[in-house]
C-alpha cells in the first residue's frame, strides 16, 4: 500500500475505525419557526422548556471519515426534533478551543454551537470561560453514560458530556513482532533499541501517566512537580528505544504498515481497521491498562440554540446511538456496557477489557502545569 493510500485512510478514519472488518480478524485482540433561548448560555445557564422546532446549530467533530459516520447520524435526530445540524470539521482540540476563545473575545458567532473536545481541550475550555454551562436536569439520557463522562465547572454545572472514547494501546508490526508483549514496560526493554514509536506530546501521549502507573504505583507522585520530574527522569530511559517521536498520525500509521517501527503507542480503533484491510498490525491492552481518551460534546458559551444544542447532546447519548458509534466507527461507547444490544465480542473489540481497567488520563495536571510541563519535556525528553 502506497503512502497515499495512508495518508487518506487517515484522513478519512480520524480516531475511527471500520469494526466490522475489525471483527473477522482473527487474534485482533490480545491479553471503545422558533425563537431561540432569550440568552445566550452564561455561566450555569439554565432553560425552560419550549419548542425548538426550526431551531439551527453547528456541530464539529474531527474531520474525515470521523464527521462523516457522526453527520450520518444527525438526520434522524432533525426528523425527531425539527433541528437542523450543519456538520462541520474541526482541527485539533487544543487549536479549536483558541479558535472559539477569540469569536466570543470578538463578539463574534462561535464557529460551532456544539464541538467535541478532548479532556485536555474541555479542561481548558472551561478554565477560559467559553463554555454554556448548565443543570444536568436538561439531558436526562446521561443517565445512561458510564463514570467519569460528565465534565463540570466548579460550581457543579455540566461543561462537557462524553460523546465517544478511544482508547491508546500497545501496538506492533507483527511481522517484526511474532509475538507482542503485553506491558507498557516493554518500552524499557533494551532489545527495543531505536524500535519505537510514541506520540511526541506529553499531554495527547500520557506518558507519564503510564510511567507512574508502571513504575510509581499510580497517579500520587503526579500531585507535585518534583514528583513529575521524577517520573520524567525515569522516562527519559526510554529515548534510546524510540525511533519515530509522531504528531501526524498519518506517519505513524505507515511507519508501523511498513515495519519502519517494531512496536509502540497508538490508537487501537485505527489499528484495527487497518488489520482489517490486511496490515500486518496487532493492538494489545497492556496488564496496566490502555490509556482511555474521550471526546466530550460541549456548548459555545454564546449560542444563539442552547436548548437545541442540549437536546443534541442528550441525543447522543442515548444507548442506540453509542452502539451504533461503536459498529460504525471502531469506537469505544460513553454509554454504560449494560445499556446497549453490543454482543460481548462486539464491546471486546472496541473496548477490551473495558473502562474499569483503564488508565485514565491526568487532565487537571496539564491544565494546572501546562507551561511548566511542556519546559519539562521539551528538556528532558525531546531535546
């Protein structure tokens, strides 16, 4: 397969993935007319109930095949309620949270009334002041989320709501890896020597949270910077082995297709759609737990449509809506596992183990330190 061909996959899949085909891989796994509101939605907003018939909104979601499968959704939701969606694309979290920063400093319309955010790029959001806040009351289906998808501000109002979770595994080139290891300490291992390839920023690649998990007993060394450093200085005995430091995804995925790489960090719904089509990649969830990242649906603070926006993110939420995520992208369900039709081998394969085996991501360290961390890798890891 040409590099091209890569590059598009990429651009088409965007954190997704095709589970069907996932699904006849063998050993794929190892070891997820109206008026508007009369305001905008300010800080812990709340609506009454009325008609949003006719009402208009902007969702964005990560581009390609990603927005694609979400925009093929947003019909029968119009059918349903008489919103209409206009799906849009939307660069990386932490570049549309700038964006939607400077329409609301501007007065301006939010390019999006609705984004998804990743938990570092919600953390953010809600630390700026640009997000419609509101009573957990508006999207009754969030009842049926599992734990730890209902993000709020400090005073208890919802922020950001989990639309889907992928989730970062170990990932290998099975023909360099006949048989792959199934802990993030491989990554120490000597015999990986200029074999790697991780995600190059601290706050998308969590790995510090996987050295603290591995090597540190957990999460407690993270709650000082003295102890952040002493995590990094355990990690930077890793940079011997790493061979591809990747941001573009598209990169990564062809130096694991071609075996530039032997093993690594990735995503594991991209993964498995690409040994789907015949790559030969493998993707395990280490003994530690893979890392479990998530996209969280989130109002602009000035929509013009909050409580169309709300019923949209209740929408979503609903179980049959997150099973079919799950058959049509590769994703992992926000939904809790016994609210959905998914057989077991159907949750298996996007979610492995599932959530409760997870490492979750530190969101507040990179919100709290993110200047300080990213000096800190730069020196210690990168340089």
């Amino acid at each position: 397969m040409g590099v091209d061909e890569v590059i598009s996959r990429r651009e088409l899949l965007r954190r997704g993935g095709m589970l069907a085909g996932a699904l006849a891989v063998p050993g794929l796994l190892a070891a997820c007319g109206s008026e508007p509101p009369p305001e905008p939605a300010g800080g812990g907003a709340t609506t009454s109930p009325q008609s949003i018939e006719g009402a208009k909104i902007k969702v964005s979601t990560y581009g390609g095949f990603f927005e694609e499968n979400f925009a093929k959704m947003y019909p029968a939701f119009t059918e349903e309620t008489g919103v209409e969606v206009e799906s849009i694309s939307q660069p990386t979290s932490e570049v549309w949270v700038v964006q939607l920063q400077q329409a609301i400093d501007a007065g301006a319309p939010p390019p999006a009334d609705v984004s998804m955010l990743s938990g570092v790029g919600i953390q953010r959001a809600i630390k700026g002041g640009i997000l419609a806040t509101y009573d957990q009351s508006a999207i009754p289906q969030a009842v049926n989320l599992a734990e730890g998808y209902i993000r709020t501000d400090a005073e208890g109002k919802v922020a950001g709501v989990g639309g889907v979770s992928w989730y970062i595994t170990l990932v290998s080139n099975t023909e360099r890896v006949p048989e792959s290891p199934d802990t993030w300490t491989t990554f120490w291992d000597p015999r990986w020597r200029n074999e790697l390839a991780l995600l190059k920023n601290a706050a998308n690649s969590y790995l510090i949270e996987i050295t603290a998990a591995c090597f540190f007993g957990g999460y407690d060394v993270l709650a000082t910077q003295d102890g952040v450093v002493e995590v990094l200085t355990k990690l930077q005995e890793v940079k011997p082995n790493v061979k591809l430091w990747f941001r573009d995804e598209a990169q990564a995925q062809q130096a694991y297709n071609t075996g530039e790489v032997s093993i690594g960090q990735f995503y594991h719904d991209i993964t498995t759609y690409a040994a789907s089509q015949g790559e030969p990649l493998r993707s395990v969830f280490p003994v530690e737990g893979a890392i479990l990242d998530s996209g969280f649906w989130a109002i602009s603070k000035t929509t013009s449509n909050l409580a169309a926006c709300q019923a949209f993110v209740d929408y979503m939420c609903r179980p049959e809506i997150q099973a079919e995520l799950a058959r049509t992208l590769g994703t992992t369900p926000t939904a809790k596992r016994e609210t959905m039709d998914l057989t077991d081998e159907e949750y298996e394969a996007v979610g492995g183990p599932g959530p409760e085996a997870a490492l979750r991501p530190k969101y507040e360290m990179y919100d709290e330190w993110e200047d300080w961390i990213d000096q800190r890798w730069t020196e210690m890891i990168l340089s």
